[in-house]
C-alpha cells in the first residue's frame, strides 16, 4: 500500500517527468512531420490551373482529387435568412470580373423570356407575367472556365450535384420588368405529370441595382397566404440584388411536397439594370 503514492505506470518518481516530456515530444515531432505531408499534398500541382490565377480564385477552389473530396478544405460564409420558406444568402460568392463575364457571354443571345404554360393557360393570356429577357448557357459552351467554376462552387454550397442541375438562365431587367410571384416547382396537378421536379433554384447576382428589382417572398413564415394576396404586390422577405452575392431557396420539402411558402417573384426594377444568373436544382439527373 505505501508503494501506491510513489510509483507511476510501475515507474519511480524521478523517472515520471523525464518520460512524460519525452512521449509529448514523440506527439510534437509526428504531429509536425504529418502537417508537413498534408500541406504538401494540398500544395501539389497547384499551378495546374491557369485559371485560378487569372481569375483570383483561391487555389483547390476549382478543382478536385479524385471522385470526391477537393484539394483543402474552404468555407462559404452564408447567412439564413428564413426558414419558411427556406432561403439562405451567400456574400461575395462570385468576383466582379467573374459576374462581367457573364454578362457578356449572354447579351448577344438575350430573348424575351417564356413562361412554362400551366393547363389551359395561352402565351397571350400570361402576357406581362414576365417581362425580361434572357438566355440559357450552359457550362459546356464556357471556354474561359468561369460558368464551370461557379456551378462547382454552387454544388458544395447546396451539397446538390452538378448533374442535377439545368443550364444557367441569365436574366436581365430592364426599367420596369419584373416577374410576377410564382413557384419554381411544377405542381402536376397544374402543370401534369413530371419526370423530375425543381428542388431547389440559387440566383447568383450579375449587377448591382439603384432601386428596386429585389427578390421578394410573400408568403414569408405563412403572412399573406389567407388575404386575397395580389401576385403583382412586392411585399414580405425582400433581397436586395448586390453583384456577385447569391441567393438559394428550397422550393420542395425534404419529403418531395411543395413549399408554399416558396412563392417568389422580381420586383419591378425603378432605377438602374438587374442582371442576374439562376441555376434551376432537379430531384435527379437532368440531361
């Protein structure tokens, strides 16, 4: 018994410290030899990638090793912004240069934009419904990288696959066009039987807006949904359009329904240009 007070792990006392510093020194030296193999395997072939420099992209942002899993790990700062619907925000997800470029890629191939036609309803009698106009591009037709760059980015922030998604339908609002409140879904009862539905829509801001032009939920947390509510109002959760932030909203719920409270629209633009680029998010693969 008396032994019990002196002995450590079988060892004298005077034994004890010299030991314990010698194993914390063992940790230190494989901790820093380990960081070493990790830093240098994040580093390697970095300057692959012409485009991360040209465009100041982060490097490990546009590209992956292997199936999964990217070079280094890179957070993508978002703010919630409601839960009914749910929408989150995500600052500075795209540069100027990125959002320009765009902007550019599109204004040769901008038409009026159509509307997906509900039973019964005609082109003539959805007249005003939206007034913009706009192009589909898709990432394939993108030499400069920076379409495919952004559908990665959007891919790991919504943590839906990039095949899932439909091509970028860029907008522009001009004074005065808007898009009257709608769903993004497609309810088969209005629209018939669908092979795949819209789950989720990210709009990515091309520019910035003067007045007006915000993205605006009406139904927000259920208000307005028992009122008589008139599509064409710009009340509820509004957002602001400011270049290069992105906006996501879930327009099903986890178990396949309808959101209600995914009801959206563009308010009327007073002052200025809105451009913006919106990635349309399937329940499945989509060609």
């Amino acid at each position: 018994m008396k032994h019990r007070g002196k002995r450590f792990l079988g060892l004298e006392p005077n034994l004890r410290l010299p030991i314990v510093f010698f194993l914390c020194f063992c940790f230190f030296l494989a901790g820093l030899f380990g960081s070493m193999i990790i830093s240098q395997d994040v580093n390697r072939g970095g300057s692959r990638h012409r485009l991360l420099d040209e465009f100041g992209y982060e490097d490990g942002d546009a590209m992956s090793y292997g199936e999964t899993g990217e070079s280094s790990v890179r957070s993508i700062p978002f703010q919630v912004l409601s839960w009914r619907p749910r929408a989150v925000y995500f600052p500075n997800f795209a540069s100027a240069e990125q959002c320009q470029s765009v902007i550019e890629m599109a204004k040769s191939k901008l038409k009026p934009s159509a509307l997906a036609l509900r039973k019964g309803e005609t082109a003539e009698s959805t007249k005003g419904t939206r007034t913009s106009s706009g192009a589909f591009i898709s990432a394939s037709e993108d030499s400069s990288g920076v379409l495919e760059f952004v559908e990665r980015k959007i891919a790991r922030a919504t943590m839906l696959p990039r095949s899932h998604g439909e091509a970028f339908n860029v907008l522009r609002y001009e004074v005065g066009q808007r898009y009257i409140s709608h769903y993004d879904s497609f309810n088969p009862a209005e629209y018939g039987p669908q092979q795949s539905q819209r789950m989720a829509s990210f709009l990515l801001y091309l520019s910035d807006v003067e007045e007006g032009g915000e993205t605006m939920f009406p139904y927000e947390n259920g208000s307005n949904m028992n009122t008589g509510y008139d599509y064409r109002s710009c009340i509820g959760l509004k957002v602001r359009p400011r270049q290069g932030d992105g906006l996501l909203f879930y327009s099903l719920f986890p178990n396949g329904t309808i959101d209600k409270t995914s009801l959206h629209g563009s308010c009327p633009v007073v002052n200025g240009e809105k451009w913006v680029a919106t990635k349309w998010i399937r329940d499945r693969e989509w060609p």
